[in-house]
C-alpha cells in the first residue's frame, strides 16, 4: 500500500534507516506523523551504535548478505520438505508422482527468490521505487 518494495520493508524491519521519502510514504499508509516515525528511528540507532558507525555501503553489504542467507536457508528447507515428500509419495503413491506438482509450484517461487536476491533481473529497481514514491507524495 505504501508504493514501497518488499525488500526495503524488509530492510527497514531489520533495522536500517530509511530515506524520508520512503518514511513519509509508511506514514501515509499507517495514518501517523512523519515525525514519530523519523523520532522511533533516530532512537532505534541510539539503541544499536554498532549500526550508527557503520557506513552505508557496510549497511547495504550486511543486509545483502542477510538477504542471501535468506534464499540459502529457504533452498536448504526446499530440499528438505521435497524429499520428505518424495519418500511419502513412493511409499504410499508409487504409481503417481503427485510431488512433482508440489515441487514445480515452489520451485517457481524459490527460483523468483532467487532473481530477487541475486539481482539478476530487476523489475522494479530502484528508479521504479523512486518514481512510485514521487507519485505518491504528489498525490
């Protein structure tokens, strides 16, 4: 609702600092004050100095690399899964591999994952996001 993508939320979740724009577009949505949100911020990095002294290409690195272990651990829980479900399925179904279907289902989503956080294609960079929060502050 916010005309924010999942990863930014995501990132401010985990305790990066976002841009005002971005700041007053959560505002919007949430019905409260640009400036309580802006004052939960400055105290969320008083309470975690060792985020306060990092640069911003240290931050990005870090959350890039949060967001990598992300994919990594919904891949292992993918191999996982689908082989548990694979042994169910020749044990009780021989004659039908029904698991497949399961299979294909999430491995659309953990190969969308994948592009996500590899960057491999970006849909909406970062020149959509700027573009949608102009819009929405226009409005």
């Amino acid at each position: 609702m916010a005309g924010i993508s999942t990863r930014t939320l995501q990132r401010i979740e985990r305790g990066a600092n976002a841009s005002p724009e971005t700041l007053k577009c959560i505002a919007s949505v949430l019905e409260t004050d640009f400036d309580n949100l802006q004052k939960e911020q400055d105290v969320t990095m008083e309470d975690r100095p060792e985020l306060a002294r990092l640069s911003a290409e240290e931050k990005e690195a870090m959350e890039y690399v949060r967001d990598i272990k992300a994919f990594y651990m919904h891949l292992l829980v993918f191999a996982v899964v689908i082989t548990g479900l694979t042994i169910m399925n020749l044990l009780f179904r021989p004659g039908h591999f029904w698991v497949l279907w399961v299979a294909f289902g999430w491995g659309i989503g953990l190969f969308s994952h994948g592009l996500g956080v590899f960057e491999v294609f970006n849909l909406f960079g970062d020149g959509w996001e700027k573009r949608q929060i102009e819009k929405r502050m226009r409005r």
